[in-house]
C-alpha cells in the first residue's frame, strides 16, 4: 500500500493510504485478547486435575494450544502483531481467575496461576508466528490460484 501511495499524484489519497497502511488492528488485537484470556483462565482452572496426573505435559500443551490459536486467529486475517499483542493477556486472564478462586474458594484456592511471566512472551512469539505463517500461506495461495 506504501509503494502504491508514493506512485500517485494525488496526496490526500496517498496520505490516507500510507495511514491505513499503517494502522493497528484494534479490533483483531482485541479478539485475539479475549481468546488468550480465556485460555490463561482455563489454565488456572484445569491445572489442578493435571497436578493429580503428570504436568510435565502441562506447559508444552499450552504452547501447541497456543500455535492452534494463532492460526486460527490467522485465518480470521489477524495480524501477527495484533495475535503476538493479544496473547500477552493470557497472564492478566490467568491472575484474574487465580483471584475469582480464592474470592470463592478460600484457602482451597490456588496461590498463583502456575505459569511463569516471562512465559508469556513465549507465548506471544508463538502466536505471532502462527498467525503470520498461516497469513502468508493464504497469501501464496491466493496468489498461486489467480
């Protein structure tokens, strides 16, 4: 779009393209958020039947959980910046479901949400890539049938 932007006459057009261009997609940002929350809330939730059973699988579930989710979120044309920005709300989804247990549970609830925070800019990585790729394969394809 910038490249088209800088080959007209006309500057108000290529103003707005160069800004459209440019822009961040709040809204795919947004559902990629919503989807990460929720998987860090359903992390917290299922982690203690895992603990009975063997969690070294815990974590590596989650990454590949995560690469799903971010093509998905791919296929739903989000970007990866904006798939890489929503997965850094699976920390802030895990805490706030850490915090509703213990509000309702008690002492029975868990301390902590079983991840670590640097985990989640794993996280986001994955993401990010997974919806890039599956973006950039739609693309080619696109492009291989026209």
């Amino acid at each position: 779009m910038r490249n088209e932007a800088d080959s007209v006459n006309d500057q108000s057009w290529a103003m707005q393209t160069k800004l459209a261009a440019g822009r961040f997609g709040w809204r795919a940002a947004g559902l990629a958020a919503a989807v990460f929350t929720l998987l860090g809330a359903a992390h917290v939730l299922f982690n203690p039947f895992c603990w009975r059973f063997d969690t070294a699988e815990l974590w590596p579930g989650v990454m590949i959980l995560t690469s799903l989710v971010g093509a998905l979120l791919g296929l739903r044309r989000v970007g990866p910046l904006e798939a890489g920005a929503g997965a850094l709300a699976f920390l802030p989804g895990a805490w706030l479901a850490v915090v509703a247990l213990q509000a309702t549970l008690g002492d029975a609830a868990p301390r902590d949400p079983g991840v670590a925070d640097q985990g989640v800019t794993a996280l986001a990585v994955i993401a990010a890539c997974a919806a890039g790729s599956i973006r950039s394969l739609t693309a080619l394809r696109r492009s291989a049938v026209t």
